[in-house]
C-alpha cells in the first residue's frame, strides 16, 4: 500500500497541501513546480509571467484566515483576519518549513506531459515529462495530482466588442495590471464587475484622472466586515445557517439578502443592481467600491456597444471619449495542455469530474485533480480535503463507486447548478462551502458526528454548530484527526475578539447565530399562532 509514488503537478496552495497529505498516507510525493518558488497564484510579482497566475501588489484575500487555513495548521494570532498577498504567501512558507514540504519540490519544472504508462489498465501508472532547467526527463509514478489551479489564461474576449481594432489606447487584461502609479492622471475604463473589476478600479481610481468601470449584469456587493465587525464569512458560513438555508424558501432568503445588502448602499443608486436574485449567482467582497462611487472616482457605466479610436459608446447611448486604457478584468479560462487527450474530457468550460476530482471514465482512479472549483468561500481548505480523499482512493483505502453511479452524480451537481445560478462561465465549478466540505469529508470519513457530540462534548458541539465551520471541524475525528482540533475551534471566537482589540467576550459569535435562531423560531411560532387563531 505504502511507497506509491505520486506526482504533484504545481506548489500553489493546493500543490503545497497535496504534498503534506501524501506524507500523512506513507505516500512518496514528487513536487514539480514551473517557477522558482513555492505559493502559485499568491506570489506577487513584478511581471505578469506567461504561463503562471498573475496577481497585483495590493491584492487582499477576500476570505478570513479563520476559514481560509489549512486543518491542521493555524494562522498565527497576530496575523490580521483578512491578509495581504504578502501574508498569505508568510502563511504558505510556515506550512511548508512546518511539514518539511520543501524537499519534495522541483522548482524550474515545467510539467510538459502527463501519459498514461502503456499497462496503465494493469498498474494505473504514469509518464511524467518534465523540462527541467532546460532539459527533459521522464518518470514514472503510481499516481498524479494537478494542482495547476485556474487563474492562468486569460479570458479576453476582444473580439466580442466591436470597434476594438480601431481603439487607439491601450488595451490589457487585468492579469497584466500590477501597481497604480503607471496610471497616474490617466482615464481609465474597466471592463467586468469582478472581484478584478472591483478591486483594481478602487485602487486606480486614488491616482486617475477618471475610472470608469462597465458592468453588464451588475452583482451584489457584501463587506469583508460583517455584523459586529466581524469577518464576513466567520459570521455566515455556520452549519446554523446553512441548516436555515436549506430549510427556509430561497425567496425568503433573497429578500432578506437583498435587503441587507440594500440597506448598506442601495445597489439601483449606485448603478450596479443586478438582474440576478441574490442567490443566483455570487457576490463580490468589495468594501471600498461604494465608498468610490459615491465620491466620483468611479463612474458605472453599461456594457460597451462599440470602440472608437479614442473611447467608447455604451448601451445606454452614452459615450466617453479620451480614455487612455482599457482593462479587461474578464476573467480565466483553464485547460490541462499537458494532460493526454481522452484523459480529461472537456465539455464547453464544464468539465466532468466525480466530486470535482476524479475523471470518471479511467479504468484506475489514479489521477486527480485538485482546487478546479469556484467555491463561495476559500478554496485552501477544500482542496486540501480533496487531497486528503484522493490520496486515500489512491492507496486503494477509499472505492469510488461504478462509472455510471459516478456520471449520474457528475450530471445531477450539473442540473443543480444550472437551476440555481444565472448562466456564467464558471457556472459549473460552483459549490457552498459548507455543503462541499461536508460531502468530501463524508466521503473520507471525517465529518464530525454532531449527534455524538451534542452528547459527549456539547460544548464543542455547541462551537461546532454555531460557530464558524472552520476547516478544523474536519480533524475532530477520523484519519488524520488532530489533536489540537479542539482547541482550535474553541479559542477561535477569543482570538477574534482580541485581533479586534475588544475583551475576549465568551460565545459573541454563537449570540449572534443564536439571536438569528430565535428571531426565526420566533416567526414560526407567530405564524402558528395566527394560523390557530383563523
Ligand atoms: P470573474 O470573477 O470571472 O469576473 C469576470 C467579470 O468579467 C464578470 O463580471 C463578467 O461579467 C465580466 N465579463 C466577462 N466577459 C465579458 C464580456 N465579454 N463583456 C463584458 N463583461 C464580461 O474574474 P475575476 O474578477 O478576475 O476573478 C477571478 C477569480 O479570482 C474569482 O474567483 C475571484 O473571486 C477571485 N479574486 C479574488 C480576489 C480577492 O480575494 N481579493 C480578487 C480578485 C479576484 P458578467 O457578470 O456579466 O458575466
């Protein structure tokens, strides 16, 4: 079972994961990284380099790093709750230096095949090709992990806006964009209301002359900072609420989602109001954009109907001319050049794989693909329990079901998400976060037993459902339980409370889940009695 070699193409933050969860199965991990160092995506650097994602200096994550750690290493307390780029990458360092990581990598190793070995039916082995510092080498291993991620090609769709040829301005994708200063005085649009979009117009719109920012859809804008202060997805990712989100009718929870959000700055005002219900489709974590707005330094603006040489004309009939750049923040695309064809069967931008993992079709479960998912939340701790499922199918201690059972489950997350989300290009790698993680660690067999703890431990339960469901939850019991579990989940709310320099003040964050327990109970309960009275 052990000494299965395994080859980990990438040492982002799913790469990096992937290899500390071999580790943890006695398997024999082989890193290969393109660039010279670890962090992927995450790794700001000066020049946007072809072939690897591309991030901008002010980037800061949008997710906190009480949910955004990996299970069994915790970010330290003086670490602020949302992080810089920069602190992100200080994070992924810890973790590598942590679990001696860095002795597995290649770096400088361009991944240029993955093939499966001719008795792969009998072995389910691979060829790897690498070009490493120029020279190509091939090896073969008893199992591969992609963790290439899927912020690399740029989606820049020039050819759908008529009139581009002729724009004499400069035109980029927000990939290439990397600090303010080049832009000074300069009117600049923006194309795509993102978290792209978003973000790099509010931090031009400090030194341009102008930012207009086009949006043809609009979105719902949520904080970073939540109720009381705190981090936006410490206060709504609880199995509480995602409990009262499965139960209460999704126009119920658009409303009152709207509302809130509404209630902040009105989204018609401000010209970005979607078309969209609020739960068709994501919001984006953009806390400064109203603030932009209101002051002027951002200017919404339609879809563009055409170029001219020097602006544009949008939909509504209004045009703006002398614009110096034009940024595309329209997104990625993804694809796996360097994986054999038939081996990874795309359809569209949906690609079928068992749990976002596994390609269904292979005769063996050997290849895997890790962090190709867009979560409504971090990504950090889903890939790192799909690393922590696949190893453990590669072993052979996990069975995936037949090929059809799995196409079947591959076609119903399909229908689901067609459904429920307006159309968009990544409608398909769409998950909730806690839905998600439950169903992977089901899957490993480490999803805690709330009904066990509510009567063994209830006041960890009581944490475990209220509180926020932090990647923790899934160390509590079963392979790769960790025994610092507990007590992470138990001081989290205290460590929040002090990073905001307030008194530690017991249970703030179950109160508030609590509160909002009560005022629904409260409802039911009304409803009742009026229905008893009619
Ligand atoms: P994105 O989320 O895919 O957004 C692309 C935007 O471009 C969409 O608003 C889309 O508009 C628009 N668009 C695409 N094609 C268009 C066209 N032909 N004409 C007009 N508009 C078009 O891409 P992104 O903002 O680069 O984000 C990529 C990922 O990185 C996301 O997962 C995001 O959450 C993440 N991210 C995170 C942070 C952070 O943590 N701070 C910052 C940036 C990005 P429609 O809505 O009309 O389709």
């Amino acid at each position: 079972i052990t000494n299965k070699t395994v080859a980990i193409i990438g040492a982002g933050a799913s790469g990096l994961t992937a290899i500390k969860c071999c580790l943890d199965e006695g398997l024999q991990p082989t890193c290969y990284e393109r660039s010279e160092d670890i962090g992927g995506l995450w790794r700001f650097c000066e020049n946007d380099i072809e072939g690897q994602a591309s991030i901008y200096k002010s980037l800061t994550i949008n997710t906190s790093k009480e949910m955004m750690c990996y299970s069994d290493f915790s970010i330290p307390e003086d670490y602020p709750n949302y992080m810089h780029n920069s602190k992100v990458m200080e994070y992924f360092r810890m973790y590598a230096k942590h679990f001696d990581l860095l002795r597995y990598i290649h770096f400088k190793s361009r991944v240029c095949s993955v093939r499966r070995h001719p008795d792969f039916h009998i072995n389910g082995q691979w060829e790897v090709v690498a070009e490493i510092y120029g020279k190509q080498e091939a090896a073969i291993f008893d199992a591969v992990l992609v963790c290439t991620g899927h912020h690399v090609d740029a989606y820049f769709p020039l050819n759908s806006f008529p009139g581009v040829k002729k724009f004499k301005g400069e035109l980029m994708h927000s990939r290439e964009y990397k600090h303010s200063e080049k832009f000074q005085d300069q009117r600049v649009l923006v194309i795509g209301l993102g978290n792209s979009g978003a973000d790099i117009s509010v931090d031009l719109s400090h030194v341009t002359k102008q930012i207009f920012l086009s949006t043809r859809t609009g979105t719902w804008v949520v904080n970073r900072v939540c109720d009381d202060g705190y981090p936006l997805d410490v206060v709504h990712f609880t199995r509480f609420k995602n409990f009262l989100r499965h139960l209460l009718p999704a126009a119920l929870v658009n409303l009152w989602g709207e509302k809130k959000l509404n209630s902040r700055f009105n989204h018609e005002n401000y010209g970005i109001k979607p078309q969209h219900r609020f739960l068709t489709r994501y919001p984006i974590a953009a806390d400064d954009l109203p603030n932009a707005i209101i002051a002027g330094r951002v200017i919404i603006k339609p879809n563009i109907k055409e170029f001219t040489e020097r602006g544009v004309i949008f939909e509504d009939g209004s045009s703006e001319e002398n614009i110096d750049v034009v940024i595309f923040a329209t997104g990625y695309s993804y694809s796996f050049p360097f994986i054999e064809e038939g081996v990874i069967k795309t359809n569209g931008n949906h690609i079928p794989l068992y749990k976002f993992v596994f390609p269904p079709h292979l005769k063996r479960p050997t290849l895997a693909i890790i962090g190709l998912l867009q979560p409504l939340g971090a990504i950090m701790p889903i890939s790192e329990l799909q690393a922590r499922w696949a190893t453990r199918v590669f072993k052979g201690l996990i069975k995936l079901p037949s090929e059809d059972m799995m196409m079947a489950d591959i076609a119903k997350k399909f229908q689901y998400n067609n459904k429920r989300y307006v159309p968009s290009q990544h409608i398909s790698l769409q998950v909730q976060y806690v839905d998600h993680m439950d169903e992977l660690a089901s899957l490993s067999g480490v999803k805690p037993n709330l009904l066990n703890l509510w009567l063994t431990d209830p006041r960890l339960a009581w944490e475990v459902f209220f509180g926020p469901c932090s990647p923790m939850q899934f160390r509590l019991s079963g392979p790769g339980k960790w025994e610092g579990a507990r007590n992470a989940i138990l001081t989290q709310e205290k460590e929040l409370s002090g990073l905001q320099k307030h008194e530690p003040c017991n249970h703030a964050l179950a109160a508030v889940s609590l509160s909002i327990f009560m005022k629904v109970f409260g409802c039911f309960a009304l409803f009742a009695v009026i229905l008893a009275y009619l």
